[in-house]
C-alpha cells in the first residue's frame, strides 16, 4: 500500500469523478461515463459537489480567519481545483503549512505540478487510513508541528472507506495524534432513503471495482464527533454551515446530502 500503490487509469476513480462533477478536466471517459449513470440515480449530484466545494472553501477561510489556524491536513485531497486548501489558508497567512493526502496517481501527478513552488504545501500518497506512514513521513514532519493546532480535513472522503476499513477508528487515530485546540473538519454523503443507500453504494462500487465504501446516515456521521466540541451552526447539510451566498444556498441537492461540521478538540 503507502506511496507505491497503483491504481488502473481505466477504472473510475471517486477523485477524478469529483473533478467532472465540478467542471473540471482532470478525468478520464472512464469517469464521465460513471457520473452520467451516477447521474441517473441521483440527478442534483453535481449540485451536491458544488456545495461541498463552496463550504470547504467557506471552513477553511474560517479556520484560518477565526481561529487563527496556520496547519492543514486535507485527507483525500482529490485533484486541485481552484480556491484550494493551500491558496485560502495563505492567502491569509502565507506561513501557513497544508498537507495534502491521497492515493490516486492522477492527483499525485496533477498536484505535484501545481506545488512544485510551493515550499509551504506536499502531497502524500497514501491512503488516509494509512495514520502511522502519514504522521512519520518527512513532508509531513517539515510542514506540521503537533505541539501547536492543527486543522484536519476529511472532506467528502469517509465514504470512499468501507465499513471494514473502520472510518471511525482512521478518524479517531487521527485525532488523538493532534493537540487539544485542534480543529477537525468532517462531512460524507448520507441519505435517508435507504433504497437510494443500497443503489448509490452499489453503483459506486461496481464503477470503481470496490474502491468505495458507502451512502451512509446521518447518525453514522453524529458517532465521527463523539468527544468533540461542535462549532456552530452544529452537523448540518454543508450547504447550510454559515453560507456567504443566498444564491448558492439555492442549488439543492435533492436525492442525497453532504452532512457534517467543524468541531474542536476540547482543551484539557
């Protein structure tokens, strides 16, 4: 596994189909293909992903405005896009370090390119579950000092986790690494209808050749943040947490929601 594991191009992968989702040309047909029929079971999706677009930007200029945060660790970054973790975060701070992670070579390859001047930001290929490989690798320990706080993002990922990689342990080793006062970011798709669960997970996981986890509830979401300080507005559909645009609080999605929030690691 860790940073020599290698994933077939001609099989959808849940970062470059993002990438499609919101516009972008960072994909394969491959991709576009499994988001038209993603597309077909969940027709506002690309509605969805420009929400959670739209309040990762939103969190991280809050994290860095209003909390003063200058570390970042985006776990299953997906390819870059514009307004990224790094560009928000040091645009008001331009010591800022951010750690991106993920385990697709096509945002490796994307992403390098775009940091190749970038003292102040790495990418780490691995898996997000991979906590032991990630907080000891040398990018990681050049960028981040775990005696101050730190901002963890696990944004639209958890759901890529199946049920057997245990998410809520790969958060909680995650977590207890950080110092108190640290912030955690953390949302994934859920949905009430539990036929619209079993259509979407498997669909996913027949397109990415079980590279997937699944559509999840509101309440596996709730168990993420247990011993948590949730900052206001509270676990909310994103398009919700502290919009700056009522136009951009009316592109809904409809089938399935982005649910989640910012929450503090209690200081002791």
């Amino acid at each position: 596994m860790q940073g020599d594991k290698r994933v077939d191009l001609t099989v959808p992968s849940a970062a470059r189909m993002y990438d499609w989702l919101l516009g972008g040309s960072n994909n394969f047909e491959v991709d576009e293909a499994a988001c038209r029929l993603l597309l077909d079971a969940a027709p506002t999706t690309k509605a969805l992903a420009l929400n959670n677009r739209w309040f990762l930007e939103r969190v991280v200029r809050v994290l860095a405005e209003e909390y003063e945060i200058r570390q970042y660790v985006d776990f299953g970054s997906g390819l870059p896009t514009q307004n990224n973790v790094h560009q928000i975060a040091q645009s008001v701070d331009p010591s800022s370090g951010v750690v991106y992670v993920d385990n697709d070579p096509v945002v490796l390859g994307y992403g390098n390119s775009l940091l190749d001047e970038n003292d102040r930001t790495a990418i780490i290929r691995a898996d997000m579950a991979e906590t032991d490989y990630i907080f000891n690798h040398a990018d990681f320990k050049h960028l981040i000092n775990l005696d101050e706080p730190v901002a963890v993002l696990f944004n639209s990922v958890l759901h890529c986790l199946p049920d057997a990689a245990e998410p809520d342990a790969v958060v909680r080793r995650t977590i207890d690494r950080l110092k108190p006062g640290s912030l955690v970011v953390i949302c994934q798709l859920v949905s009430d209808d539990p036929r619209l669960r079993s259509q979407v997970t498997e669909l996913m996981l027949e397109q990415t050749h079980g590279n997937w986890g699944r559509v999840r509830t509101k309440n596996d979401v709730d168990g993420y943040f247990r011993g948590l300080d949730v900052q206001q507005p509270g676990l909310v559909d994103v398009t919700d947490w502290r919009p700056d645009s009522e136009l951009r609080r009316r592109q809904r999605s409809i089938e399935w929601t982005e649910y989640g929030g910012l929450a503090q690691i209690p200081r002791r």
